[in-house]
C-alpha cells in the first residue's frame, strides 16, 4: 500500500542529497549563526528552509532506549533510532507530561497544561474546554506563514473523537482546523481493545491475541489451514505450507481468517470487518488541504493491516508528493507501544526473535517480550521512512546509512511519556510511570539530527521540557516563536537550537516542570472506577471497560467485578475490597505536579481523603541525578521529608522549588467570558458563542464557561456580566 516506485524514490534521493541543497543549507546555518541563537532570522528562502521530520513513540520512556544508556536486561533492538542518534543529539535529561495528550498538546503550543487545560489523556466524557482550542496559535499555523506545508499521520490524540460527537465541536475536520494542512490517522487515543472472536470467527475470549493459531500453538482451536477473506470479498486459501501462522498471516494481510473451510460465495455471515481488532484495524480520519473530511472505517481494505506500517506507509507517501523546493513538516505519530500489545508481522522483526504465536496477550511476560517486539516494529518502520523519502539508504549489510548533511531534513524522535507500568524496564520504578510525575513517567528518550548539529554523537544533558519542541520548530522554520505567538497565549517553551549549534551552550533551564489532573468534565459526570493492580492504585480515567482491561485493570464499572451496577467511585471500591476482606487500593491523585533543579526535585499531589470528604496536598522531595546505568530515582524510599530532618542545603533547594512552583502557578490566568484566548471579553466573544452555540447542536465548545456540555443562552450571559473586561494573572 502506497509504496514508492523506483525511479521516483531515486530522483527524491538525488534531490534530498544534491550539492546545491547541501550548500544552500549550510548558508542559511551560517546567517543564523551571525545572528543570536534563540532569534533567527524571519525571512529565509522557502528553498533553503529544512523539512521537518517529527516522529512520536507512543508510551516509550528512557528506560527502554539503550543508546541513552539504559533498556534493562534484554533491551529492544533497535538499530535505526541508534543511527539516528549517534548521526545527532541525544537530550539525556527531557521531561514531558505523565500521559499523551498533555505532552502532545505542548508540543504543538508551547504552553503548560494548567494554562492549556489539557491535563490528561482526552477520553470521550472531556469537555471541549480539556482539549486543544482552534484559538491556540500552533505550530502548523506558525510554520504555514514561513511557506512550510504541514502533514500529520497516525495518532496525535489533541480532541475528542466519535466516541461522543456532541463532545467534540470540530468534529472530524478537528486537525485542519488546528492548522494542519493534511491529516490521516485516528483522533482516539490508542487501539482498540483486542477482537478476541477474530472477526466474528469463535466467542468472546476464544482469540485472545485476535487472530487464529495454528494447531501446534493452540490444539484446542488453532488451524493449520483455512480461508483468508478480504474486506473487498475476495479470498485465498492458506495454510502452513506457506505462512507458519496461517491466521496470523491473513490478519496481518487485513483478512479475516476462518478456520478449516475454503473460500465460499457469498462469505460466510458470522464475519464482521466493521470491529476493529487492536494494531491490525483502525478508523482513519482524512482531512485535505481544502478542510474536505473523509473517514474510512475499520471495514475499509485501505484500514486493515498493521497499524506502524500504515502509518509509515502514509507519511511516505505524503511526504514524496511535495515538490523539493517546497519546505515541509511531517509529523508521524506511532501508536507503538501503546496497549493493546500484539504480535507485530515478524517480517518486522529481527532474525532469531521469539516466536509468539503461543501467546495469550495477557500475561505480563509475554507482554515485556511484545513490547520489545512492538518497539522494534516500529524500528524497523522508521529506517523505512527516512529510506524510502531519501532522508537516507540502506548500506550493502542492510543496516541504515544514514548522513544528516546529506539531507535538508531534521529529524526528531522523541517519546510522548514514560512506559506503562507491565513494560518497564529495571532500574525504573514501574509504581511511578506513566501516569505519575516522577522519573520514570516523564523522563523520556528525544533525539534531534539535522545538517545543523555540530559534533554528532553526544548527548547534552542540559534540562529540556516537551513545551521546548514547539520552540525548537519554530527556530528551524526561521521564526522566534515569542514574537509571533500573542502575548496573551503565555509561552513556557525555552530554546534549544543553541545545543544543536554549539557544545559548549549554556543550560538554558534552571527548573524544569511536570503536572497532570483531571480534565474538565460535566458536574457530576465521571468515569466508572478501574482498578491498576501494576501501580496498585484505582483511576477514574476510562469511560469504557475494555479500555481498562486493556491496561491491565479491573473494571468496578457496570457489569464488572462488583456487579451488573458496578461501582461509582474509588472510594466506593475501598468500601467494596474492605468489606470483602481485600486490601485497600491507593486512590489517583487529582492533581500531580513537579518542579526541579539540577539536583533536587519536589512533587506535590492533591488526592481526595475518602474518610474526610476533603482533598489532602502532600509534598514529596527527592535527590535525583541521571547516571547511567543506575540513575537516582525519585523512589518511595528516598523521599527526604520522611527523614529527621533536611541538610541546610536540602532545606534551601526545598524552600525554593517551592516558591519557583507557587510564583509559577500564580501566572495561570482566569477570564469568565473570554473564550478566544485574547483576555478581553469583547464582541469577538460574543460572535464566537453565536457560532459555536449553532453548530454541533450548541452543544461542548470553548464557550461553554458554566461547563454543563452545552454552549447557550447562560454562558451569553457570562459574557455580558464580564463585558468589557481585561485579564492578567496575578504572577504577571
């Protein structure tokens, strides 16, 4: 599927790789260097301007990546990302957000979720006010005034989804009207739970890793033969003598697999291609450059197939049909290795890997195997991307020859949070991982490589944050992000193009900074309680139970352990586990924030006191460092505050990280009416509600103030009560 033609991957190549581009390059790095480094020059030809390659790993901290020094005992193997970062710059201390749609929503605004509202993964009962507003200046908008056309692919997870349309007020044209010029991929924040019929082919829980096994793996209802139907209805025949797998290998084709039957006319009745069934089906959303909106379901032949080689497959073929002298921003988001885990074609994996065709895709060995297994899929489809758009080539051994002077294309890899809880990898903590503001949630792997970095192959170890990426993209597009952006959309990106230039630069942060909370829901409306035995905690974060399973959790909602009613909060899940003699879970904090220096770190959570009906605030202090291959953790055991007493210099880098966290909270801003972002409550608000409280039946939009999921006649009058009205924080 939209693979290159010969001819037409040679002439990219010949055109990424000439002389007169190379040249051109260098003269561009050259004027910038005249020039301060965080300021760049504004008006660069379109022709000498880089491509931007952004490439997001989904659920991926450091602790897996063994170029950064670490990975665990059996690390992942993967041979292009090491490339890539022995061609660049490794940052060896990035910070992101706990989960996927804060730490993507800075990458694309450069502002910290207590200004942005996004504070957590967007699921379906998020109010439009907890995702990426259309009045946020982002950086496809940004980067189209400086002639770049902009290309997104695969998952970005920055608004809601079908899974609740009257949440989701932009609808399916969400990502063109953020600013993105081109988007194919899937507005839901992972894959879908796993089909365990196979398609329609046995009961519920038959398939446990969604396809047929063959008899040796599975003698109960595995196959050694069988038909292979296609969404389109045609079917072949298939059998070990040609796929050691046969179901395996007609799932990966985007089939469905029935066993011990040849092919029929009219198919047989009990398939379904409209379910969709982890990585190997998706709904894709289509938006063009002209805002026209086309989705293709999961029974589309076009949608069938292994998720990371879809996703590559669309951005190569984007990215091939630009003109050369037309700069470009592709930004790839892979939705490895996000849970559900499945086993990857094997045709992506290295020779010798583990054969998993046994597997049941539940158990947590298994699921470290696959999540290895995934990150070298995904290894696999990105030396694919950069080789088949001429970023780079194969040498005569097979492995990438990749030379970043021989290309005008930067390329960015960095990770969205630290790993799940089940996949990480010693000496990270997997009680503090994703979903927790501490190392092993939020330290994650960024490389950057490109013509401009000087002395590849070293690591900078300065404090850079994920907001820094929006920062960063403006610096190579030739724009200082902080005079375009309007004063009112506070910036807390920093730069990073000095560390590229130079190796001597500078740290540019003297704290760095984390948080996630809850978003902004209906009153009254939250999601079912799920245990996550993993952390030992209960989350209200998954409106459905097949989402919390796949996370490896225990679903208390209806028709789950406690019963076809099931449960309505955590705290009503401790009452359930006491009565029945079980030990209490630790209930998610609503709100988690950490702030750090070079040498100390202070997290501070609020969590809700069952027993009190009050939200206690706790403070944790913690040294940390970032040695390799055993770094200083911000381990339960480690936290200072528990000791007699701080050191002098313990009590100073408390005491201020402390006030650095208030001064910087303080710079949040409130403005009742103002539903633009301009911080002034005038007639643009009032022209806006009118078109928000028209479309999508006025239901959820950033004019919704009294947020009850409706934009009407009430929030008009918060407008008129605040008429006229100019905001500033207090902090400013």
């Amino acid at each position: 599927m939209l693979r290159d033609d010969k001819k037409h991957a040679q002439g990219l190549a010949a055109a990424a790789r000439g002389e007169d581009a190379r040249n051109n390059l260098r003269k561009w790095w050259g004027g910038m260097l005249a020039v301060a480094c965080v300021c760049v020059a504004a008006n660069v030809p379109a022709a000498v301007k880089p491509n931007i390659l952004f490439i997001v790993m989904d659920d991926i901290g450091v602790d897996q990546m063994k170029v950064f020094g670490y990975g665990g005992a059996t690390p992942a193997n993967t041979p292009n990302i090491d490339a890539v970062a022995h061609a660049g710059v490794r940052f060896g201390n990035a910070w992101t957000m706990p989960t996927c749609s804060p730490s993507r929503a800075t990458f694309f605004q450069g502002r910290y979720p207590f200004r942005t509202h996004v504070f957590n993964a967007i699921v379906s009962l998020d109010l439009a006010n907890s995702q990426v507003s259309p009045f946020e200046t982002t950086t496809p908008k940004i980067l189209k005034r400086q002639g770049y056309r902009n290309g997104v692919f695969g998952k970005m997870h920055l608004s809601g989804s079908d899974l609740n349309p009257a949440n989701n007020p932009l609808g399916d044209q969400v990502m063109h009207d953020l600013g993105w010029d081109y988007f194919t991929g899937y507005l839901d924040g992972g894959p879908y739970p796993i089909d365990t019929t196979a398609g329609g082919v046995g009961a519920a829980g038959t398939y446990q890793c969604g396809f047929v096994a063959n008899k040796t793996d599975d003698p109960g209802n595995g196959a050694d033969t069988g038909a292979c139907y296609r969404a389109d209805d045609s079917c072949g025949e298939i059998s070990t003598a040609t796929a050691a797998t046969p179901g395996r290998a007609c799932l990966e084709k985007g089939g469905i697999f029935v066993p011990n039957q040849a092919c029929q006319s009219p198919r047989p009745d009990n398939l379904d291609f409209s379910k969709q069934n982890g990585y190997y089906t998706g709904s894709w959303v289509i938006n063009n450059k002209n805002g026209a909106t086309q989705t293709l379901p999961a029974s589309s032949v076009k949608t069938r197939g292994y998720r990371t080689v879809l996703e590559t497959d669309l951005a190569v073929d984007w990215i091939k049909k630009q003109p050369v002298d037309q700069p470009w921003m592709t930004s790839v988001g892979y939705s490895a290795a996000h849970t559900p885990l499945q086993p990857p074609p094997m045709a992506l994996l290295p020779a010798g890997s583990t054969q998993t065709g046994a597997y049941n895709c539940t158990d947590t060995r298994q699921n470290r195997i696959l999540t290895n297994q995934t990150i070298e899929a995904m290894d696999h489809e990105i030396g694919r991307l950069l080789v088949e758009t001429g970023i780079a080539g194969y040498k005569a051994d097979g492995s990438l020859d990749y030379q970043p002077e021989s290309s005008n294309t930067v390329v960015i890899i960095v990770g969205d949070n630290g790993t799940y809880a089940p996949s990480v990898k010693a000496p990270f903590n997997p009680q503090r991982s994703k979903g927790f503001p501490y190392q092993t949630g939020v330290w994650v792997p960024l490389i950057v490589a490109g013509p401009m970095v000087n002395t590849p192959d070293r690591t900078v170890t300065h404090m850079v944050n994920s907001v820094d990426l929006f920062q960063l993209f403006g610096e190579l597009a030739g724009v200082n992000v902080h005079d375009v952006v309007p004063k009112s959309h506070t910036l807390d990106a920093k730069a990073m193009l000095p560390y590229l230039l130079t190796t001597d630069a500078k740290s540019i942060r003297t704290t760095n900074y984390t948080e996630m909370g809850a978003n902004i829901a209906t009153a009254g409306v939250a999601p079912p309680p799920c245990v996550i035995p993993a952390v030992n905690s209960c989350v209200q974060v998954f409106p459905q139970k097949g989402v919390c399973e796949d996370q490896g959790g225990v679903w208390y909602g209806a028709n789950g352990v406690a019963g076809t009613e099931g449960l309505s909060s955590c705290c009503a899940v401790n009452d359930y586990l006491k009565a029945n003699g079980q030990p209490e879970v630790q209930l998610l904090a609503s709100s988690q924030k950490a702030i750090r220096n070079n040498n100390f770190k202070l997290v501070q959570l609020a969590r809700f006191n069952c027993e009190t009906n009050q939200t206690d605030t706790v403070n944790e202090f913690y040294r940390i460092n970032e040695a390799v291959p055993v770094p200083k953790l911000d381990n339960a055991n480690a936290e200072l505050l528990q000791q007699p007493q701080l050191t002098p210099v313990q009590q100073r880098n408390y005491q201020s990280l402390l006030a650095e966290l208030e001064g910087l909270q303080n710079t949040a801003v409130s403005c009742p009416g103002d539903g633009n972002l301009d911080l002034v409550v005038n007639n643009k608000d009032l022209e806006n509600w009118q078109t928000f409280s028209t479309s999508n039946g006025g239901h959820s939009s950033w004019y919704d103030f009294n947020l009850d999921g409706l934009t009407n006649e009430d929030d008009r009058l918060i407008i008129e009560q605040n008429f006229g009205k100019k905001c500033k924080a207090s902090g400013l």
